[in-house]
C-alpha cells in the first residue's frame, strides 16, 4: 500500500497522470481492504491533486470530499480542516463559490480555534482567491495580506512567494498597475530563490507584458 501510494504522487510529480492513477488506485484498494481511513483519505488528496493538475477539478473535488469525510471519522480537527480547505480550493475551481467559500470559512473557525498559523495562512490564500474570483476584489486584498502577514511572521519563504503572485493579481484588477508590479517582482524573486524556474518564467512572461 505504501509503495504504490508513494510511486503515485512520484508518478504524479513526474507528470505521468495514468501510472499515477494506478498505483493510487491500487494503494486506495488495500488501503480499504485495511480498513486504514487515514491512508484512504491521504490517497483521495494525492487524486485530488492529480486531477486538478489535468484540469479535471470536478474529479478532484470528488475525491477531496472523500478525503474529508474519512478525516472526520477519525476525529481529528487539523486535518479534517485542511480537507475543509481543499475541498473550497477545488469548488472554487469548478465555479462553485458559494460551497467553496462555506468550506473555506469552516477550516479557518478551526484554525485559528487551534492558532495553526500554516494552515490559516493556506485557508485565507483560498479565501482570497475566491473573493478575487467573485469580483470582490477588496476583500481579497485583505484575505491575502493576512495570509502575507502569517506567512512572514512564521518565516515561512515556500508559500510567500505565491500569495504575492496573487496579491499581485488583485491590485491588477484594481488598477493599481505599480503595487502589482511591486508584488509580482517580488513574487518573481522568490521563485527563483527557490529554483522554481517555470513560476519565475511564467511571471517573467506576464511581467514582460
């Protein structure tokens, strides 16, 4: 079970979507024939991911769900939030705002019940993206500059990067032309700090435009 959980998010990583799916298929089936719900629900996440990198954010939906309810069983708040926040991330992707925001706001009432700065900083980074999504382009602003806040309070460089790409996105739809240049030159930085050269490249297109 664990080798074919581990060679699916590889396979997954690697994009090679249909080896992928079968391992995770295959981890799913013994992991159900175990009665394992923690292993089901951590495979439903690495489907979810993998369908959402094909564009597929129905499927991914689906299996974030299940995620969340094998989550729930077990009773355990962080994690059953963090479905919380996928599930809204990938409603919010097939255009269902309304259960994407509902979910969204769940999993930071339990965050911030439990002061888990990664995981508030994540929700509030989904949040923005559906306020941005629906037009609302001041709330977003505060969504994401909260999320900011968290993130460099918490040093945490990995995720900076992308909450200042999307603030950046938001001061865009404001016509604020140079605090979106701000933040995505920033943002630019950051991807390369951390050798993710296709982000930096594809920011480097949109700044160059």
């Amino acid at each position: 079970m664990t080798a074919h959980r581990v060679l699916g998010h590889a396979c997954s990583r690697m994009n090679r979507p249909d080896d992928a799916l079968e391992h995770f298929n295959q981890a799913l089936t013994l992991a159900g024939v175990a009665g394992d719900l923690n292993a089901q629900a951590y495979i439903h996440q690495g489907l979810a991911v993998l369908w959402a990198g094909q564009e597929r954010h129905r499927k991914a939906l689906e299996h974030a769900k299940h995620a969340l309810r094998h989550y729930e069983m077990l009773d355990d708040p962080l994690t059953s939030a963090d479905a919380l926040n996928d599930v809204g991330w990938y409603a919010a992707h097939d255009g269902r705002f309304d259960e994407a925001r509902a979910h969204c706001e769940a999993a930071l009432r339990i965050f911030r019940l439990h002061e888990h700065h990664d995981g508030m900083a994540n929700t509030l980074d989904s949040l923005g993206y559906i306020a941005h999504r629906t037009g609302e382009h001041g709330q977003a602003l505060e969504c994401y500059t909260q999320a900011l806040a968290i993130i460099r309070m918490n040093r945490n460089a990995l995720d900076e990067a992308g909450i200042l790409e999307h603030l950046g996105d938001v001061h865009a739809a404001l016509g604020e032309r140079r605090e979106a240049v701000t933040a995505w030159n920033a943002a630019y930085q950051g991807y390369r700090t951390q050798r993710r050269y296709q982000d930096a490249e594809r920011l480097r297109q949109r700044l160059s435009r």
